[in-house]
C-alpha cells in the first residue's frame, strides 16, 4: 500500500521507543491514527478481535523482535496462521535495533514481512515505507 494509512500498529516492549515512533509518524502525516503495544501478546489480542469483530485490521505494523513473554517472530507465526491478516493489504516491517545478518535472513522468510528497519525509526525511513520506496524484503 502506498500513501496515507489508516491505522497504524506499533509493537515495542519500549515505551519511549514506542512514542518516539507515534510522534514521528504523526509528523510525517501518514497515518489517520496508531495504536502502540509494549507487550506483544496484548498486539495479538487486539488483531484476535479486530477480525472477529470485522474492526478494522492496521494497515500497517512496525513490530520490534526482542520482547520478553512474547518476541517478534512467535508474533509472526502466531500471526502467519490468521489468514485474515493475509487477505488485507497490511505491511509488516520489522523495526530493531538488531543488525545481525541472522535476523535480516529470518524476517526474509515470513511472507508476512515487507522489509526490515533498523532502528532508530526517522521521518526519512517512514516516508520511503509509505511511499513504497522501501521493496520487499529489503534493509532500510
């Protein structure tokens, strides 16, 4: 999807990273609204009910890998076997701080995953991601 997004999901297990995120999507103007989660079982829960209750599913997700209960790749798999996250236009991108050549080739294999961000998140790399500008399974 390129453009404006209508919801915004950002998973982090670090607030202050997850509102250093939200203020520079809001500056960029991107996003009609964004949704933060510090706990990556909370996120599930909450995309569990959007589909049951046809809400609106983001549009796109910006998900860091290492949280304690619950990381970003059992996030993946628990969320690879929604298959309703799959008929909706949403655009995964993994936003760490890792730069492990072990995680870029893990992320690759997810067909959910549309690129990996290597944080810190700046107005730049959220513009090439709603512009498209950001291909698939490449490295910002």
């Amino acid at each position: 999807m390129k453009g404006l997004y209508k919801k915004v999901l950002i998973i982090d297990d670090d607030e202050i990273s997850n509102y250093i995120s939200q203020k520079l999507i809001e500056q960029c103007n991107v996003a009609e609204s964004i949704i933060s989660y510090d706990n990556a079982k909370e996120a599930l829960q909450y995309l569990e009910n959007c589909f049951n209750s046809d809400s609106e599913i983001p549009d796109l997700i910006l998900l860091d890998i290492n949280m304690p209960l619950m990381n970003g790749w059992d996030f993946l798999e628990s969320l690879e076997e929604k298959a309703a996250i799959q008929k909706n236009e949403t655009s995964v991108y993994m936003l760490s701080s890792s730069i492990y050549s072990k995680d870029f080739d893990t992320a690759s294999r997810y067909s959910l995953v549309n690129g990996y961000v290597v944080k810190p998140l700046s107005k730049q790399k959220i513009l090439e991601i709603s512009k498209g500008e950001v291909y698939e399974k490449s490295i910002v």
